[in-house]
C-alpha cells in the first residue's frame, strides 16, 4: 500500500489514473505521449494513411481525426484498421459520429461535452466508449464554453475553464465513467497554465491532455507551446502532449520532442549544439547546420551533433558532444568524442559528418 506520505511526494502526473490509447499508455506515470492531428482531407483515405506514416516516421505516438460528417465514417474506419498509430476520433456537434466511431474502430474520443448535444447525448457517448472499452477525451476550450458560464464576472477565464472541465469529469464519474482524459485549453499562454495548475489539484485522479491552442505559425506557436507546455511539464503537469501548429503535423511532433528533451523528460532522435556564430566564422555555418538539421531529421538515435563555427571555441564548447565539426577557412575538423578524426572541405562536411555518424551507431 501507498503511504498519504509517498502519494504527497508523487508529481501530478505519476497520480493520474492510467488510460490505454489503442495500447498507448497514457497517464499514471507513463511518459508523456507525443501526438498531432490529421489535416489532409477526411474523405481521402490514402492522403490520411500517407500523413500517419509520416508522423509515425517523426516520432508521433497518437493521431486525431476529424470527423467533419457522417458520410466520412467509412474512410474513417478504413484509416483506423490500416493505421499503424492508435486514431482518436475528433467529433464536435452530432453525437451520433461518435457513438459510430467508437463502434468503428477509435482507440479513443475526443467530445466536447458543450456542444455534443446535452447530457442525454453525452450519455450516450459514453456508453458507447464503454462498450468499445475506449477512452474519452473531454476536450473543453475558450471558445466554446457554454453560455452562462461565460457570463459569469465573478470568475477568471482560467477558473471557467476548469470549472467546465471538473463538472464534466464529475458526470462521466457519476455515470461510473473514469476513461476520461481532459484538456482545458486557451490561446493565451498563462491562462492556460493557471488552468491545468487548477485542473492537477481539482481532478488529480485524471489524465491531463495539455497543449496551447491556435497557438499560431510555426515560430510563435512553438514559442508559445514551449513555454507554457514547458512551465506545465516541469511541475509534472501533462500526461499527453500537442503543439499546435499553423503548419505541417510532422513539426508538431518534431517541437514536442525538442521540448520533452529540453526538460530531459523523454529522447528520442539527435540533438544539435550549434554555434551562433560571430566573426571568426570562416564558413556559411547558418546553412551548413540546416543542411545537418535536415539530415537527421528523422533519425532516432539520442546523439548529440555538434556543428562549430570555428576551433578557437567549438571543439571545447562541444566537448560533450557525441560527433561534431569545428570550421576554419573553408573546411572543417570532424571529431568524436572530443577526438579529431579527420579534415574535410566545406562541401563535405555534411557528408562526412553523416558517415561518421552511420559508423557511431
Ligand atoms: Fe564564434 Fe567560434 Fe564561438 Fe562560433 S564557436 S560563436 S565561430 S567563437
């Protein structure tokens, strides 16, 4: 038995309840899960399975689905049966899409339980979960907060949010429903951490699906992500995580490994130390490490890469660093572990650094 002591010492995200995602662990002290969302067309089945696969290749542990009309259902059940990531159906408005989705083949549903119809529909929902032994995800979010809430003056945005949240969990667990997992979100950055700060006290039992949304193109929503995700994960808040982005999915997935390994809570894939650059450069640094970057991005081996812009400092800064070249006039010195290995030309630092590489792991 756990002592109320050594329940005290445990982070929010090692008391959640654990969920099962189509076999994908979530909560309960299970690594935070990486996931994205679909954007291809719902009705084009192929498009769906090509954008899987190239999240998959990126790292993206759960996808989420739209499920815009009742007439996508059949391509939805196709993408599930030949996906090889667990596919949450996302349903808004017609809680019939979802009891169908469940029956189809969803390894969980995303509701929002304020616009899916009132409570005898989102009973229904979950009976359909239920009996697809399913999670659902109860996704609540500013926009969509039901009206007399929203009216409230008494309360801050933050605390609508979590309140929305909490009453909905409290149904689900009246109706002896505990597969839920929640997110509460909000574009604006401290709104949202206020509101999953809230959520981790009032509901600690239930997973946490944490992520900012509309978070914007890919610098501003990356930023933004990072640093309220990144506050949020560093208390032990999160037991799922999306960036959202105004761009590709697979940068979603690529942002959401770069912060997990920041806050060294999860790796997965090379890291680039790289110089800023000053005026001892000698070569075009700036490109050369996009061209490194773009090499590796879909490697899954932890290897720190480091990419120098001169030997005055490189070698020592990245001393750590697993493989890496320190640049002189035109060329540069790659080196492994702090020993130099050879000298190559500008033009094949790139490629040598990838040889070196194959040979490391
Ligand atoms: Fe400048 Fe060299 Fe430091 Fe890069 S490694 S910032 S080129 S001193």
């Amino acid at each position: 038995a756990v002592s109320p002591r050594d329940v005290a010492s445990l982070r929010p995200n090692q008391r959640t309840r654990r969920v099962n995602v189509g076999g994908v662990p979530m909560g309960g002290g299970a690594p935070c899960v990486v996931q994205s969302m679909l954007n291809a067309p719902a009705d084009d089945v192929e498009a769906n399975l090509r954008q899987i696969r190239a999240l998959e290749a990126a790292g993206c542990e759960v996808v989420r689905m739209a499920i815009p009309r009742r007439a996508y259902l059949d391509q939805f059940a196709e993408v599930c049966a030949k996906s090889p990531l667990p596919v949450v159906a996302d349903v808004h408005v017609d809680a019939g899409i979802a009891i169908e989705a469940a029956r189809r083949g969803a390894a969980k549903l995303r509701i929002n339980p304020g616009n899916i119809g009132g409570w005898e529909k989102t009973d229904e929902v979950i009976e359909a979960a239920r009996a697809a032994h399913i999670p659902i995800r109860v996704g609540v979010n500013a926009g969509s907060l039901d009206d007399a809430l929203k009216a409230r003056a008494d309360l801050t945005l933050p605390e609508k949010l979590a309140a929305s949240a909490v009453e909905y969990v409290r149904h689900f667990e009246q109706r002896d429903f505990g597969d839920v997992v929640v997110s509460a979100k909000a574009h604006d950055v401290q709104a949202t951490i206020a509101t999953y700060r809230a959520l981790a006290q009032e509901i600690p039992q239930v997973p946490l699906h944490i992520g900012i949304t509309e978070a914007g193109t890919l610098m501003q929503g990356v930023i933004k992500s990072a640093c309220g995700l990144g506050i949020l994960l560093n208390e032990g808040i999160g037991d799922t995580m999306r960036i959202s982005l105004t761009d590709e999915p697979t940068e979603e997935v690529r942002a959401c490994w770069m912060l997990l390994a920041a806050l060294d809570l999860r790796r997965r894939g090379p890291e680039i130390i790289s110089c800023p650059t000053c005026g001892r450069c000698q070569v075009n640094l700036i490109d050369l490490a996009k061209k490194v970057d773009g090499r590796l991005a879909n490697r899954v081996e932890p290897v720190k890469v480091a990419v120098m812009g001169c030997v005055v400092n490189g070698p020592g800064e990245a001393a750590d660093a697993d493989l890496g070249v320190a640049c002189g006039a035109g060329s540069g010195v790659v080196f492994k572990r702090g020993e130099v290995l050879r000298k190559v030309p500008e033009a094949d630092i790139v490629d040598a650094l990838m040889e070196e590489l194959e040979k490391l792991v």
